[in-house]
C-alpha cells in the first residue's frame, strides 16, 4: 500500500478523502452529461416545488408556473406526456416560449407531430434566440420525413451556440440517422 494512504488511514483522514473523490467524480459525472440537477418527479398528482424541494399535491396558486413548467419537462422526459400536458394546462400564464416547447415536446412523443410543430412555432415566435426548441422542431421535421427544415434549424442553432452546445449535437445527429433514445 502506498505510504500516502497509510499516512492517510492512520490519521482518520479517510472521510475527508473519500468526499474530496465523491466531489471530484460527481464533477466527472456532471460533465459527461449527468442530468442529475434536473427537476425530480413525483407521484401522480403531485408537483415538485423549488422552495420546499418537496413533492407537493397541487394546491392551486402555492406552486409557482416557474416550477410547473419545469416539472412539466421532466414528467415529459420520463415519458409521462400526458400528465406534462395536464400541468401545462394548469399554468397561470401559459404563454411562454418554454411552456409552449415543452407542450410541443409532449404532444410530439405522443405521436401528433404536427401539433408539435405548431406547439414550436409559438415558442419561437416569443423566444427566437431559444436553441432548444429549435432542435426539438428540428426532430420533429425529420419524423415528417423534412430533413431540409431540420438542417434549417441546425444552422439557426449553430449560430446561436456554436457546435458543441447539446441542441446542435443532438439534432445533428438526428440528421444523421442517430436520434436520441
């Protein structure tokens, strides 16, 4: 054993070491892509709230429509696309850009691709600059067999972000034929 970790163990140091690691992989982990900051899920009928970081059963106005649309994107993303739309429909105001991508997003994996698109041209109408929605309608044109309308779309992401942002990885390689899974 190498002296530093003898060093190490025999001056109760083991625990101050193994959160350092833990530290140092969960940055590894973050940069490879871990989605761990993302809004958990909860149990039907129930939201997660930002401020008490607690599933809540919904109570009308105590949960934000910040928190609401957030947590609509993660019920979507765990394929519970029809209670994302639920919570959608609960907003106070639903006319933003994230609201109307992520109703998009839902009614996409639900199959009505065109509903989809029209969710995403109102998010690009209020938010232009929003790469993700553009990758999103970018996915959507290529599931209507219009890849020319999905490359439009990666060249707006492009310059929006550049290459190496996710939005244009991931819709460049739905482009080519390797969609997200």
């Amino acid at each position: 054993m190498p002296y530093s970790i003898v060093l190490l163990i025999s001056k109760k140091r083991i625990l101050p070491v193994a959160v350092g690691a833990l530290l140092l992989l969960s940055g590894v982990a973050h940069a490879m892509g871990d989605s761990s900051t993302t809004t958990p899920t909860c149990p039907k009928g129930q939201i997660y709230d930002s401020r008490t970081k607690s599933c809540m059963v919904d109570k009308g106005s105590k949960i934000s429509d910040t928190d609401r649309t957030q947590y609509a994107y993660s019920l979507a993303k765990a394929g519970r696309y029809d209670e994302a739309l639920g919570v959608l429909n609960t907003l106070r105001q639903p006319n933003t850009a994230k609201a109307w991508n992520y109703r998009g997003y839902a009614t996409r994996k639900l199959g009505r691709t065109d509903e989809g698109i029209g969710y995403y041209q109102k998010s690009i109408a209020l938010d232009p600059h929003y790469a993700q929605v553009r990758e999103y309608l970018g996915e959507a044109y290529m599931i209507k067999g219009r890849p020319d309308l999905a490359r439009e779309q990666l060249a707006t992401i492009k310059t929006l972000c550049g290459t190496s942002c996710e939005e244009y990885r991931d819709l460049s390689a739905a482009i080519n034929g390797h969609p997200e899974s």
